[in-house]
C-alpha cells in the first residue's frame, strides 16, 4: 500500500519528514531555507519533501502577508526542486489552483478547513499528483474514510491523510493521539503535523498563536504510538520574524536535534 | 445599526426568518415549498427570507445528491423571488459563484467550514448584496470579530454572523447559548441556525444525522437569549424524503406551530 | 411523576425556584436575604425553595472561606426555614453530612463531582429526603440515567437532575440546552443551575471566575426550551463582597427581574 | 525534587510502574497477579508498585462488584507488600479511609472525581505516605498547580500529579500530551495513567467502555514526550473475566512486551 513521490516512499518502512518555512516569504530565503534543510535531512539520512506556502488564503487578518500566488510561487518552487532534487509540497484553495500548481509540485496539500469541498478533492485527485489531505479541526478520525472514498472514486489512491489537531473549546486544539492509530488502521499512510498542531487558533487576538516549543514533544509522542508514516513541521531560520505562523515554527538550529530524537523513537518502537 | 434586504429589516426590533428546503431538488418542488413557506409566513406575519441551495459542495459521500448548479439554481430562484416577492438567500463556495449568485439573489450565504477564506469573503463583500456569514465550527464566539473587520475592509457593511454549533468532541456539535450574546455585544445582526445547529456530523457513517425535534427547541432557547436577529430553519414537507439534510428539516406542516412558539418567546423576553 | 417538598411541587405545571446566597457568610447575613428573597418570591408568586451551603468542600485554594460546617448550618438554616415557613436546600458532601443535614433540611443537594460516589447517593437515598443530583462536568446527560437508576435502587424516588454544564476545552463549561430535553424525556424533574453553568473553572488562577451577566441569559434559554421544572440562581446583595462565587451570583436588586422575564418565557412555552 | 518510596524513586532518572489490577477480585488472585507482575519487573529491570483497589466507590450501576472494604484490603494488600518485598499504592474515597489504608500502604491515591475534595487532600497529606493525585478529567493542567498548593500547605511535599485524560464531547476521554510537559514544568514528578485515559466513559449503557489496545500506544506517546516520571497501567491475567474495567486492563501475557518497548522509548528521548 505504499507509493513513490520521487525517491521517497510513502507509507514504507522509513518515516519521511515534510520540512520548510511557513510561506515564500521571498525568493532568496526559500532558496536558503530548502538548501540548509536538506543538509540537515541528509546528514541525518532522513527523507525529506520540501514544503512552502504561496499564499497564506485564510489568515485571521486581511491585511496579514499572503504571498506570490500560484503560479509565481509554484514556479519558484519547481526550480528548487528540479536544482535541489527534492520532491514539493504545497498547499492548494481552489480546483484552479490545484490544476496550476500540479503542473509544478510533486505532491498537492489540501487544507483542513477545506477537506471536505468535493471539487477541490476532485481537482487534486484528477491532477496526477499525490495528494495530502488535512483532517478538518471539526472531524472525527473516522470521518477520513469518507475522504478516502471519495479520492478513490476520483481515480486516485496515492493519498496520505494528515492529522493537525481537533477542535477542543475555544481557541485551542488537541492532538488525540489515538487517531494516528485509528486512521492507520484504516490502511492509508498517516502524517503528523506537529506545527499546525500546537496552533492556538485567533488565541492571541488579530493573529493566531502557538507554542512552538510544544512542537518537538507532539512530533515525538506521535512517533511513539507506531502509526505515523510522515512528519509535517515548519522550519524557520528565525521564528520571531517569520511573516506567518512564527509562534509554532521549529528554529532551523534546533532541526537536527529534532529529527535525532524523532528517528531514535522510530527506532525504538520498531525494534519492540 | 440595521439595515435593509428589500423590505426586510435586518437587526431591527422584528426577528426576521431564512427559511426554505435545503436544496434546490427540482424546480416544482421548490416553487412548491416557496409558496406554502409563504403563506404561513404572512399568516402570521413575520419577514421572510426564502433559502435554497443549488450545490451542496462538502457532501459527505462523493454519491450524494449535489443540485442544479450556480447558474440554474439562481435562475430558479430569483424567478421565485421576483414572482411572490420575497427576498432570496443562497449559499456560495467560490469567489466566481459569490459573483454570478450575486447577480440573481439578495443575501450570499457563505458556509461555515468557508468562513475564513479571505478571497471569498472579498467577493461576497465587493458583490453589493448582504452577506450571511456562518461562524465555522472551529471558531471562538469572538473570532468572529476577525471577520467581520475583513468584511469591512473590503468595504461592506450589510452583514450579519450565523451561529450554527461548535464542534465538541467527536460527531456531535453544542450551541453555546452565550455565543449569541456574545457576538451581538460585537454590534452586527446575529442569526441563528437552527437545523445545521442539531447537525451530527459524519454521525451515520456515509451521511450526516441529526435530531429535527431538536431545533425548534434550540430555536426557542436562543430566541430566549434576546441577542437574536434572525432564526434560520430548513423546512421541507417531507423530510424522510429530502435529497440532503433530511434528519434536521423541519416538517412543512410543524412549522406555524414553531413560528408561533418564536415569536410568542421574543414577546415575553421583549416585554420584560 | 411529580412530588411536593412542603407546598412545593417538584415536576408540576409551575417552575419553582432554589434561590439564596453561595454560602452561610454569617447568620444574620443569611436571614437577612432569606428574607429579602422570600419578599419578592411572593410578589412574584413563584414558588421558593431556599438555598445556601454550610460548607464549600472543594474551593480552588486552601485558604478560601468555607462555612460554618454541617451542624451549625443545618440549625440556621431549620430556623429560617421553620421562621419564614419555607423549605430549604443545602449541599452534602458525605455520607455522614447526608445524614446529619437530613434532620434539618427538606432538600439535599449532591455536588456536581459527587453525583457518582455510591456512598453519598445512598446515604442521600435513605434520608427521607428528595434529592437534587447535580449532573457531573464529566457526564452525558444519558449517563444520569445511571445515577436514576441507583437511587431507585436505593428506595428514592424523590429526587430531580440538574443540570449545570459540561466540561468543555480547558477552564470553560458549556451548557448543552439539547441536555434539558433529554433528561426530562427520562421521565424525572430537571432543574437548571444557572449560576455555576456561567461559571470559569479555574479561570482565574487561584478563584474560579465566571461571568454573572450571564446566568439570566441561560437561565432565559433553559426556560424556553420547556423542558425545565425548576431553576437553581445564588443571589447576593452585594456579589463583589461574596466570600464564594462572588462573579457568578446574581444582585439581589436584579432578581425580581430576571424571576419576571422566566414567568413570561414559561408562560409563552406552555401556551404554544 | 525526587523522593523515595521504600527502594523506588519518584522523579528520578529512571522511569517506576504502577501496575496491579483494578481490584482485590480475591485474595488469591491479588497474590497471583502480584508474583507474576513482580517476576516480570525484575525480569524487565523496572522499579515497580503494586496496584490494586479495595472498593470501586463510583461504579457506573449499583449491582456492579465493589471489593472487600478499606480494612480488609489493606490487610491484604500489606501482606503482599511486606511478602513480595513490594510498595503498595490503593485508592482512598474519604478522610477517614485515607487515615486507615495510610497504617496499611505507601502510598495513597486520589480518584479524579475528587481531587478537588479539600478533606481527602488534606487527610492524605497529613497522612505521613506519599500522594498520588489523579488529575480530575474536568480540570486544565495548570490547575493541578492549585492543587499541589493545597498539599503544600498541609505538609506534604511527596505527592505526583497523574493524568488520566480531560473530558472530550460525551462519553469520551483525550488524553492532551501537552498536560505532561506543563504538568512536569510546575515541578513535580507526573505520573500517566494509560489504563483510564483509554477510557469511554458510560460508553457502553450501564458499565464504562475503552479500547485496551490503545493504553500501551499512549503510554508510548506519554513515555516519548520526556515529561512523564511514572507510568500506571492496570493488569489482568485475563481482562475478559475482570469484575471491573475488563476493556481498559491490558492482559498479563502482553506486560513484558509493553514494557520493553516503553523502556526503549525512555532511553531514545533521554539519550537525545
């Protein structure tokens, strides 16, 4: 039940890493922020798909920063992924932009707001690329089978589901630990993403906040349950500038001693 | 603070009512809805809205029941709404639906799980017509504040925020009852949704369960609240027949009785 | 299904009222508003059962105002209760308070955290007194029926549920209005505590916080539902000097209003 | 901060077990299971505590099986404790059965539903035994800190706080990762009880449900995220026959693995 994206297997016996800033912030530090980032990945030997964001579509606030859109964006990208030899992932809004942006990226990343808009789905489905679907904050762990069916009936099975935390009172989420198991179970490959995770949502009025040292310890816990296949975190040179996202993105000095501890968990779950 | 959608008054002292058969099924039927909906409504004279939609977009399974389409839907309704002179409310999932619905109907509706799409928001905003926002299961009661400053910063000031359940745990949504006043404290028209409010989300396996006995009582409680402006409830004559929704419909013929109830609690709460 | 407490009926066609301060401040403290309280019961005429609590067993910080303890609470409140001709309500925490309370009050009420210690539920049980069994934070409304079950079991059929929110997120309750009309469907009185549902647990580091504002809005809410026999409200004549909940506790000056605008919710209800 | 319990330290580098099952069933079984879980112990090289209750004081229904009483399983449970060599934690409901288990064993543990009862807190803390404090499933995890002061005050500085999951919708626990690391930044040694967390509460009608499989994937998430000084899992040679939490007990056959893979954990996250 595992699949190829370039040279890296989804769902086999190595965990991948989803790694990169929050959004393309400009040309010149996304281009820095793959080049570090892949270092790091290779030093340590781990799998890594390079992430940015061209357009932030559901920030708290309008006059927030957004980004350079699809095609500029997706066209950056592509470039650092063709010099880099590094599969892309990006996240699409709309069953335009995911026809555009398929033409660049290797793996298309459905919105949690916007899992269950049946022609976004489609569109992802029909592009020819695979897809990242993130569990809405309003789903139960079960729900993503009825996403699971409807990629199938669009003719695609080389999905992964994405949990990102779940509503849990007002303005902040929880990480249910047991649904990395349940959607395991379910049969397709599972992605933990720690930085959306530890999101507090509108939590600091006009922005939404987070907990970024919270990151590292979610990412670590959903190791250890077994059933994840992937990591999703967002990785900044320095967090307190980032022009989105900054409370919850991992400091790019800290990334190393992150995947170290991630990949001795995945170590020791295994050989138990 | 109120203003006006044809004759109606929205955030004035007269609760109005957004009623109307889920979907557009076909176009008999809802003609047929349209008119009973309206002779009840002016027997016992209270300002109607009337709703359909014409594409429901996040369906659970891929094999459900969608509807006619923007162009044909709107076509529909607004010959409904020009021919018994009642003013129409739709939802819209895109910007470009925003701007062909907005051509034909008097209040956009953008649903819940869209709420925070900033360019969706921008078209209904820049259409002209009033904006009926519902607050996303996922949102704090006050995070709607957020909104509606974008809704103002793209220049409209004819919107109202719907409550319609916050997610609480899994399958099952709760109306904070102070979600209502809440927001009417924020100083916009608040409405209240009655029969996506009792909705059990993904509750029955491939649809979506519901408790309809429920929503004229959670109708009555919020109406109680005195911070509602307007009550939204899906009616249909048959609900064990509906092509969508149909555990939370409201049978056509319960429906004086409900009206009956509502505007009998908003004359006690008013008077006291 | 109903039964009398003194002249009072618990589950008959007219709501009654558990008024009085948190706690047993001081003696003439409490006559004084026992007084005051049954005055504008009887201008209001509604039916008054007197509440105030001898003990607060499990206040937030080790330093908080307690109570007189069971003993001599139990005899103020017997001679108030036996002085103005009213019955009297009044918290238990064991099975030992349960029996001393017993000889003195015609009401006990179990707390919320207790209402599944078996112990306590029996003691209460075979007092000969009725029972007022606050539903846990932690319980679906469902789950009382459990509870039901033990003090039937137990050879207590005078006993009613109250409702006072549900955990929900971290230092918040909800009230679930859906809760009312599914415990009164199981066939016993439901009573709504409009004072500790607003309440923030915890939510002001070492006091629980809340928001007084807000009970006469819930209150307003559960009443319209119509599936409400009795609303539990603390008063106070002063809730900024209240040595417990103090944030939660309605002014005595207001209540002769809030008691009015519930008399005309019910009687809208009830003639629909 | 670390303190001894007999030969186990609490807080300390290395990680302790409470482990037994959920209730003195009868004398001979409590014996077996204690032989074999201890032989596993050593055998795992794991400091262990014996675990077993002497009354389930808040069964779902009235007819469910309760235990021998404070006295007699004290008796019990301290014979096997000076036997086996082995400290000895129980449950305690009340003040008074707190001053008797405190002559009989090591420690004392307090049920969620009543960590926030002042008496039992301050019986135990004057009790002269270590103190297990269940955190309350109603309570945030930086509410714990209001309780920890109240042990404080009363002279105990030997106690744990334990997580055991936050109510989550209805009938439902989640267990937040994120309440071990606050709970650990407060400063005192946090226990995870993986049997309760897993948890449906009222799940199953008139007895409580849970999914055993799942308690050793969140004690390996709670393992990995550093914060955790012990880990509490309930034991049964054979969960299906258990007089009481059959669903949640993991089986005996399987401790050995579980053990193994949670002391991996322990040494991958500390070695990085």
């Amino acid at each position: 039940m595992s699949f190829y994206i370039q040279s890296v297997e989804i769902g086999g016996p190595r965990p991948f890493y989803l790694l990169g800033p929050c959004s393309l912030e400009c040309e010149s530090f996304v281009w820095e922020m793959a080049r570090s980032i892949k270092s790091i990945a290779e030093k340590m030997d781990v799998p890594l798909i390079f992430k940015a964001s061209y357009d932030k579509a559901n920030r708290t606030s309008v006059t927030s920063f957004r980004g350079p859109g699809v095609k500029e964006g997706c066209r950056i990208l592509a470039e650092i992924g063709k010099e880099l030899n590094l599969p892309i992932v990006t996240d699409v809004h709309t069953a335009q932009e995911a026809e555009i942006a398929a033409e660049y990226v290797d793996l298309l990343q459905i919105p949690a707001f916007l899992c269950r808009q049946t022609d976004l789905l489609e569109a992802c489905a029909k592009s020819g690329r695979a897809v990242n679907i993130k569990k809405g904050q309003f789903l139960a762990p079960w729900d993503t089978v009825n996403i699971a069916e409807k990629m199938r009936a669009f003719g695609c099975d080389r999905f992964m589901m994405c949990e990102r935390g779940t509503t849990f009172g007002y303005n902040n989420l929880v990480v249910d630990m047991r649904s990395l198991y349940w959607m395991k179970q379910e049969g397709f490959p599972v992605v933990f993403d720690a930085t959306h995770a530890v999101q507090r949502p509108g939590g600091l009025g006009g922005t939404t906040g987070g907990d970024s040292e919270l990151a590292p310890v979610l990412a670590s816990a959903a190791m250890a349950t077994g059933s994840v296949d992937g990591v999703f975190m967002e990785v900044h040179k320095d967090p307190s500038k980032a022009l989105s996202d900054g409370p919850n993105q991992i400091p790019l000095h800290l990334l190393e001693g992150v995947l170290k501890r991630l990949q001795a968990i995945h170590q020791a779950v295994r050989s138990c």
